[in-house]
C-alpha cells in the first residue's frame, strides 16, 4: 500500500532546462508545494506570511482561529490589520525600513 503522506515521500527536483520546468518537473514541483502547504496547514501555532508590501499573501487555520477571520477576509490586507492601531504605523515604518537591509536578524520585542 502506497504512503499518502504528503511529507514521507522524497522527490528531487530537477535543474530547469531553458527556464520552464517540463511535465515532469512541474509535477515533482507540484508536489513540492502540496507538502509545503501540508507543513503550514499542520503546524501547531498561527504562521502567515506578507510581500514587501506588507499585504498578507498566505495564512494557516491555526491564523484563523487566533485572529478570528477567514482567508478570504484577510488575504491581500495589511499585516497591520491585525495589530492594535498605536503599533500600525510604526510597524509600517520598521518593515519598510527591514526592506532596505533585509538579512536575519532576531525580532524586537
């Protein structure tokens, strides 16, 4: 019986040939990104992630349930929506300001 489990299964993925991926690869890289996506879904605590701009490009259920919105709701808004008003602007600032010498770095707290 063949293992569903998304994160189990070990695929290399093949250098790209003329910048697109052929069938072969965009699968492997399909089933790339179900495990990735299995791995966000699954972890225990809330996890989203922003662009540069600071919009909100992707969320687990465990987001949703600390923030109390739904996807759709919260997809392609500001970070900052989440945050109380008096940290809004100044977390606009310091995300703008990160931008400009993005490395590692530990967050302020």
């Amino acid at each position: 019986m063949a293992n569903k489990h998304p994160l189990r299964k070990r695929t290399r993925v093949a250098p790209r040939t003329n910048g697109h991926p052929n069938s072969a690869q965009a699968e492997t890289l399909g089933e790339a990104a179900a495990r990735w996506r299995f791995l966000i879904e699954s972890a225990p605590d809330a996890m989203l992630a922003a662009d540069e701009e600071g919009k909100i490009v992707l969320l687990n259920a465990q987001a949703e349930r600390l923030f109390g919105y739904t996807r759709q709701q919260l997809i392609g808004k500001p970070v900052e929506a989440l945050m109380p008003r008096r940290f809004r602007t100044r977390h606009a600032q310091k995300r703008a300001a990160y931008l400009l010498d993005a490395r590692t770095r530990p967050m302020e707290t």
